[in-house]
C-alpha cells in the first residue's frame, strides 16, 4: 500500500470497501462493537438487520484502518472536526516542527454497495479541502431516460444539460450525467456544503476542461475521476453474481495557478493511490482496530 509521502506534497490516498456480498449477524456485531468502543461521541442504532446502517458502521471504521496502517496506537490520535462538518486527524507524540504539516484531512462517502475514504497530509486549512464523490451508474428501471434526466435537471445548468443530452447513446448520456453529477458532490464536500446546496450554482464543462462556481472559476483546483466495477453477491441458493459500476471522482484544492481534471482509466495507475477492501478484509483486521 502506498504511503502518505511528506507532508508538504499533499499526495491523496482512497480506500474503497466493496459490499460484495451479505454479511452476518456476527460481523454486525463485531463492526458495532468496535465503532462504539472506539469513536468518541458516536451514537450508532443498533439495527443488524438495517443493511445501510452497517454501511454506516464499515465506513466508521475506515479512518480507524488507516491510523492502524500507519502503526498509530488509538491512544495517540485524535479526530477533530470544524464547524462545517471537515474531519481532520491530529497525532500525539511528535516534534513541534513536525505537528502542524503532519494533520491528516478526510473525507467519507458512499453509494449503494461502494463506500470510500479519501484523504491527505499536510497543515490543517490545506488537507480539508477534500471531498468525495460516489455515483453508482444505474439504468432507470421505470422511468423512461428523458424522464430520468429531468428529474435530474434541477441539478444541472443548460450548458450541463446541453452536453449530457448531445450523447449518441444512453450509456453515454448516463456516464455524461454522472461524471457531472460525481464533480459536483467532490466538490460540494470538499467545501463542507450538503446535498441541500444548490447544485445549478455550480457548472463543469469536462469537454473544455472548466469549471465554475457562481460564474468564478475553480482555479486551484484538482478533480481526479476514475470508474470501479463490482462484482456483488444478491440473494440466496445460490447467490447471483451481479455487476455494478460506479464514477467517483476526487476533489482537492492545492491552491495552484489552474484547474485540473485528471481521468485515470489505467488499473496500474489507479492502484497507485486507490486500493479496494472487501467485507472479509475489513473484519478480518477487526481485532487489531483497537489497540
């Protein structure tokens, strides 16, 4: 697994869990007890039989992985959090001069059966400028396309719409649609803003490489995007093997003179700084989160 790298290049890190199968009512209780034992102020329902509210405790644990990872015993961290909602790890135990760069910024998102951590290293006001976005890519099952995309059209400005509805295809026009909509909630989170935000304040023109908020521009700004594929167990007797696709996207901003879109479509290059967990791995290392 790749490391975090010096503190002043705020090099970006993504852990993925894939929910590739059901878990068990065992595991559920593993995840519940580690998330309540060892995150302060968190108030979990216990529901096992609530399949998002397990989501919620696996991508709980994702910051507890990466700490462990990095041989930080829990006792010696601490998550912070601004007004706004950004997550921020302070670590006990180092150097004046190495204290300040050495703050961990993160962000946690999720979509159906993929959830992520994204983060960075570096002084405090730069790493939480960091965001996530998750959009799993869907046929509308019901709903015919050009009703789909109306729906979605609050969210979009006419350019947006233009350019996704130009598409010679459905599959491209849906891929256009999430590209745009994976950009928005990257950024969105990345600003600490909900999914109240008005969405048609912001406009990405992916073609021409720009980006705007409120009619300024993103200068700055850094968007990685890149596809996953899963492969995920549904039902019993046996289980049915069903692919699922997703677009994320990564948003940060390292306050540079441009605006940059960065698609990463080779898997070597994306292994370099994306790693994907499994159900099994993640409560595999269950008994050393703690510690």
């Amino acid at each position: 697994m790749a490391a975090l790298g010096t503190a002043f290049e705020c090099p970006i890190l993504v852990w993925m869990i894939t929910l590739n199968r059901d878990y068990s009512l065992e595991e559920y209780n593993e995840c519940y007890k580690l998330v309540t034992e060892c995150i302060p102020g968190v108030n979990f329902v216990r529901a096992p039989n609530d399949a998002n509210n397990f989501r919620d405790l696996l991508l709980s644990m994702l910051p507890l992985l990466m700490m462990r990872h990095r041989r930080i015993p829990r006792s010696k961290w601490r998550d912070c959090m601004s007004q706004n909602g950004k997550h921020w790890i302070e670590q006990d135990d180092l150097p004046p001069e190495k204290f300040l760069s050495s703050m961990i910024g993160y962000h946690l998102a999720k979509d159906q059966s993929l959830l992520g951590m994204a983060m960075t290293q570096g002084y405090q006001k730069k790493v939480i400028n960091i965001g996530l976005g998750i959009q799993h890519y869907k046929q509308p099952a019901q709903l015919p396309l050009a009703s789909y995309i109306e729906s979605q059209q609050h969210k979009l400005t006419p350019t947006e719409l233009t350019a996704i509805t130009s598409a010679e295809t459905s599959e491209h026009l849906l891929w256009r649609l999430y590209i745009i909509l994976s950009l928005k909630l990257a950024y969105m989170r990345a600003i600490g803003q909900s999914v109240a935000f008005d969405w048609a304040r912001l406009e990405f023109d992916v073609d021409k490489k720009s980006a705007t908020a409120d009619g300024h521009a993103l200068t700055g700004w850094e968007f990685r995007l890149y596809r996953a594929k899963l492969g995920v167990a549904r039902g019993t007797d046996p289980p049915k093997i069903v692919e699922e696709e997703y677009q994320c996207c990564v948003a940060f901003f390292r306050g540079c003179d441009d605006l940059k879109f960065v698609w990463y479509e080779d898997a070597k290059a994306l292994e370099s700084w994306v790693q994907f967990i499994t159900i099994d791995q993640m409560t595999k290392v269950i008994p050393k989160l703690s510690a």
